[in-house]
C-alpha cells in the first residue's frame, strides 16, 4: 500500500467528509473538547505572562518615579 502523500490536514477534512455521520460526530465533539482545554490552558498561560510583565513593568514605573515624600508638595500634612 502506497504511502499517502497528502497533509494531515487534508486528511482529517477528508475523513470528516466522507465518514459516516455518526462517527465523524463523535469524533468532532471530542476533538471540540479537547481544543476547548487546550484554548483555556493558552488563555491562563497568557494571562500569567501578562500578569508577571505588568508587574515587572509596574516595578520600573515605580523606580523610575518614586512616590513624593510626605510634606514635600508643598501641603501642609499636619491636623489642628
């Protein structure tokens, strides 16, 4: 039997065209399953990714622009 020189992408459309229906149905739902757990596992990594260079960030931000010393804008900081 000859090797198929076709791509795996052309062969997974071929057999969801050309299975039967109930099979093809079955494996779609699966393979929907799956692709929702590997969507959600990328949003979170990302989402960590984001988090941790948006905290680096937020760090310079803060080093390069220290907050004020109390009194020194010029505000009396002192209740009567």
């Amino acid at each position: 039997m000859p090797k198929s020189t076709q791509p795996e992408e052309v062969q997974v459309l071929r057999f969801f065209e050309e299975s039967p229906i109930e099979k093809a149905e079955l494996l779609f739902n699966i393979v929907g399953a799956k692709m929702r757990e590997r969507l959600a596992e990328s949003t979170k990594q990302a989402g960590e990714k984001a988090g941790r260079a948006n905290g680096k960030r937020q760090k310079r931000r803060i080093a390069q622009n220290p907050a004020p010393e109390e009194g020194s804008s010029g505000e009396s900081t002192e209740v009567n």
